[in-house]
C-alpha cells in the first residue's frame, strides 16, 4: 500500500498501538484493559477500534454502554468507515467508562479495505494517513490516545501505524503468533520510513502464559527480538492464562477490576448446587490473580510508552 513519498503529520506525543500481525494473542481485550487503566488513572483517553472484528470488551453494543452521538450509528465500525470515506473527524462514543470515549470496530471497518485500495491509485501513500487526519481535530482533547490495531489486513494495520506513535506488541507463544509479528515488523518498518517517522517500537511481551516458564519465555524473547530488532525492550509482566475468568468478564462487557468487584456478591457453589444460582453467577476466585496482572502489564505498557517519547 506504501509507494510514494508524503506529506507527514506529527501524531500526538501519547498515542500508542496496540498490534500484532496475528488474531487471537489478546490484542483487543489489551488494548480495551490499557485504555480503561489510563481513564481510570484520570487521563482523557479515547480507544480506536481499527478491526473488523465485533469486539465489544467494554459492553459498548451488547449492554448499551456510553453516550451514543447524534446522528446516524457509529456502532459496527461504522463511524470509523465514515470518518475515513467522508474525510471528517472521528466520532466517538463518549464516557463508555469516566474519562473513556471509544470509535468502536465492527464489520464495517473491513468496508474500508476496498476503498482504500481504489485511493492508492490516485493518492498514492497519502492514503495511509487517512485515520491520521480524522484523528487530528480530537486530538488534543485527550491525554492518551489508544489504537487497537487490526491483523487481519495490511492496510488496516498501516492505518493505525500511521496514526500511531508508540507500538507495543503483545505474542503468544506459538509458532503462527511469532510469525505474525514479523508480519507487523514490515508494516511498522513501510510506515515509519515513508509516513510516519515518529513511530517508535516501544516494547512487546508474552500474553497468557505460565509466568513460572522462564527458561521458554527467554526463547520466545529472542524470537520477538529476531523480528522487531534486538534492541527490542521486553515489558516484564507475563498475564498468566486464565480462561473462565477472562471469558467471563468478557461476556459481562466488564474489565478484569471491574468483574473483581463483584467478587463480594457472587453466587457460591451450594448455590448452584441448590438450584438457587446458575454457574455463570458464580465470580472465579481466580479473577484476583487476574486482574492484579493486567493491571500491573496496563502499568507497564504506560511506562515503556513514555519511555518511548
């Protein structure tokens, strides 16, 4: 999608994207925990969902959550596709948490790619600051801007990266997760030399792994190293792999801390068993553990993005 020469824009100083070449490594449900850590943290942030996948962490769809604009529907990433056909700024769903707005994904994002492709033959790279420029007018209301960056498409990718200052990417610890990082490593390196110079790699960490397998996280360090740089820095906190817990707060549209709070109330197992609760009312102890690492891993990214300013 990269050929010609352009014209740069200076994203904002904390702009951070969250991609991988991949699925499924956990980039969205990151980007949605990263987002919230620094809402809550008292920083106006906005969340940029750049995917055509129905991600909906944050219970934005499925539980109504936030404050819909004007207008017709920027649910489905159908704001996201107006924005970028139309040339007008982003339109967000405003307070989905305090502090928090969010340009939500959906299926109408992928609706960008052949649109995108009919512009490169006319506008040439320029293309990829499309998301660049319906950015800059909201920019700088906010303190942290966060994009979650597709991986299912090369021109979405680059849409963010053009967008973006700071990458951070997350693996797992397959084989088909680290090669998609050097999927990423091509776009990162395409958009940085010909759009976006600002554009920094800083950091990429194993997600959802055995925190207690060192001498494996090592190998997987030198394969995240073989693809982005050997000066890649590596974010310390490993998010141990909890499935009933993540899932189930994920159903609920809750963030980790947020399903912790409803550990109190929960439903217990004689209650299930009694008849009187349902196995979906019961909170996992385990989401403790849980959320403790996520919030220490959205710590970190923070500071390895500052980092990279």
């Amino acid at each position: 999608m990269l050929s010609d020469a352009v014209e740069w824009i200076e994203p904002p100083q904390k702009c951070a994207v969250i991609g991988t070449g991949k699925g499924g490594v956990g980039k969205s449900m990151i980007a949605a925990h990263f987002a919230g850590h620094c809402a809550a943290s008292g920083q106006r942030t906005l969340l940029v969902c750049v995917t055509s996948q129905d991600d909906d962490d944050l219970g934005i769809k499925t539980f109504g959550r936030g404050i819909q604009p004007d207008g017709s529907s920027v649910l489905d990433g159908l704001g996201l596709y107006r924005a970028i056909a139309e040339r007008a700024p982003l339109v967000p769903v405003r307070e989905v948490r305090p502090n928090l707005d969010v340009v939500p994904g959906g299926e109408a994002v992928g609706e960008l790619i052949p649109l995108l492709m009919h512009r490169m033959m006319t506008e040439g790279a320029t293309v990829v600051l499309s998301l660049a420029r319906a950015l800059a007018p909201l920019a700088p209301w906010y303190d942290q801007i966060v994009f979650d960056s597709a991986p299912e498409n090369d021109s979405l990718e680059q849409l963010a990266l053009g967008a973006g200052r700071q990458l951070i990417v997350p693996t797992r610890s397959d084989d088909s997760s680290i090669k998609g990082i050097r999927r990423i490593s091509r776009n990162y390196k395409s958009v940085r030399k010909q759009v976006n110079p600002h554009l920094r790699v800083a950091g990429a960490f194993l997600y959802a792994s055995n925190p207690s397998a060192t001498s494996m996280h090592a190998e997987v360090n030198d394969d995240i190293r073989k693809e982005l740089g050997q000066s890649t820095p590596i974010l310390p906190t490993i998010v141990g792999y909890r499935e009933k817990p993540a899932r189930n707060a994920r159903k609920l549209g809750l963030l980790f801390s947020e399903y912790e709070e409803l550990l109190p109330t929960s439903a217990k197992s004689y209650d299930v068993a009694a008849g009187r609760a349902k196995v979906a009312d019961v909170v996992p102890d385990s989401i403790v553990s849980l959320s403790s690492d996520m919030r220490r891993l959205s710590t970190d990214i923070l500071e390895y993005c500052e980092r990279a300013v």
